[in-house]
C-alpha cells in the first residue's frame, strides 16, 4: 500500500543514452537554419504512387534519399575534422534516421543507420525503414548504442567524441549524416532545435498548411517545417546556405519519386 510518498522509477537505457549524447553534442558550434518547404505536390505524388501501387511510401525515406542526393552534389557539407585538424570526406552517405518501433512494450525513436543512401531509391530506403519498425526481437544493438550499454558512464559519454577524434570510426558505428523527426510524434507545423555531433542534421518538424500566390492566384498549400543544423567548425556559411537551397529544391519537386523501385 502507498504512503502517499513519491514513485520511483529507473531511467531507461535509451533515455539514459539520450541524456549522454545531449550533454557531449552540447560543446560543438552548431548553427540553425529553420527553413519550410512546400511540399503540396511532392505529397501529392506520394498519394498517386500509393493509390497506384496499393502501397504506402514513407516521408521520412523520401527526405532521407533528398539528403542523400544533396550531399552527393555538395559533398563539402558531409566532412569531418578530428583533433588534429584533418578533413575528412566520405564518399557514401550514411544516413542516420530516427525509426519508431516498440522496446520493451513501448514505441519510442531509434536510431538506425541507412548505408549508402546516395546509392539507393527511395522505395529501398522505405523498406529498410520499414523493416526496422517491425522488428520487435530483443537480440542484442548494433552499432554505437550496443557499444554504448555495455560501458561505465565516464567512458560511455567519451563515444560521443568519436567524430572528433576518429571520424571514420564515427562513419562505422554512427553514420555521417542525421535525420531526427519530431513530426512523427504530433500532427501540425512547428520546428525543433537539437544539438548534434554530426556535421550536418535535418531535424524534421511538423507539416502545416498556409497561403501562397502561385500565378496570380491564392492557395492553401502544405509547408514542412525544417531544421537544418551545421557544425561551424567545418561548414561555412555561404556553402551551408546553398546546401540548403538545394535540398528545399529536391523536396519541393519529389525527387526520386519517380525512379525504378529497385536498389
């Protein structure tokens, strides 16, 4: 019986993790850009592949294939620097992206590394997405967050200095490259700021709807809310700027969309 005192309840070792990457990714110089993106047709054409197939497609495999695609173009946002001042530039682009599935009896984001996005569709990277949120096996993590669990605190918060001491080690276990989504957790627009340790990062807030004059006329049209995050250190501003120009270009005309399902 309770005696009216307070509950107690241990951390999680996916929020314990949590708290240890938001304390290391901290003391980086990381820059913000909120963006939108009108994405009324592209999801439009997500619907017709959909209705077309009798499939669904997901969002978030279509914005990682954009991310992908963009950095193969302007690869100098997708480099690392470790202590001693060396650049690194990988030629594929792993992305790692928030996936929600069920742990232990609750759904909650984790994360998963899609290997070479540059070199995939976007129906691929969908199923791989997908595969990951249906499975609810307990066999042992894999890459940084199976490492991370077995270690003492002092020297778990210490992986999360891999990309500045060992950027390819980083690449191996984390990926080059982030995609986190809070829209997937809540409907309507909205941005989000987190810090990271990745050179660059897609925070993916909220889809809204808003006016826009497009040929003289006015229409409701769907905007995603973006955040876009730099390590200054690396990316400079002018780059980081046209990086951004490029990847609302790719999101707003659904590219990949209409490429052969196959790897």
């Amino acid at each position: 019986m309770s005696n009216g005192g307070p509950e107690h309840e241990r951390v999680s070792p996916q929020q314990q993790l949590t708290v240890d990457y938001m304390q290391m990714a901290g003391h980086r110089s990381n820059v913000h850009g909120l963006v939108e993106i009108d994405v009324t047709d592209t999801r439009e054409q997500i619907r017709a592949i959909e209705e077309a197939t009798g499939t669904d497609l997901s969002f978030t495999a279509f914005i990682v294939y954009c991310l992908a695609a963009t950095v193969k173009e302007q690869p100098h946002v997708h480099r690392y620097r470790d202590w001693r001042g060396r650049i690194y530039e990988f030629e594929d682009v792993d992305v790692n992206v928030l996936v929600e599935r069920e742990v232990d009896g609750d759904r909650i984001g984790v994360p998963h590394v899609v290997r070479a996005a540059n070199r995939r569709r976007v129906r691929s990277i969908h199923d791989e997405i997908r595969r990951v949120q249906a499975d609810t096996s307990n066999r042992p993590e894999a890459g940084i967050a199976g490492l991370a669990r077995r270690l003492p605190g002092l020297i778990r918060r210490q992986i999360w200095r891999l990309p500045q001491w060992f950027p390819s080690r980083w690449k191996d276990l984390a990926g080059t490259v982030a995609v986190t989504s809070v829209g997937m957790f809540g409907t309507g627009n909205g941005w989000a700021i987190s810090p990271t340790n990745y050179t660059l990062q897609l925070t993916v807030g909220g889809i809204g709807t808003k006016p826009r004059l497009i040929d003289g006329e006015l229409q409701s049209r769907e905007y995603l809310s973006l955040t876009v995050t730099f390590d200054h250190d690396v990316v400079d501003g002018a780059p980081a700027t046209r990086f951004v120009q490029r990847l609302g270009a790719h999101l707003e005309a659904g590219t990949g969309l209409d490429a052969p399902s196959t790897e």
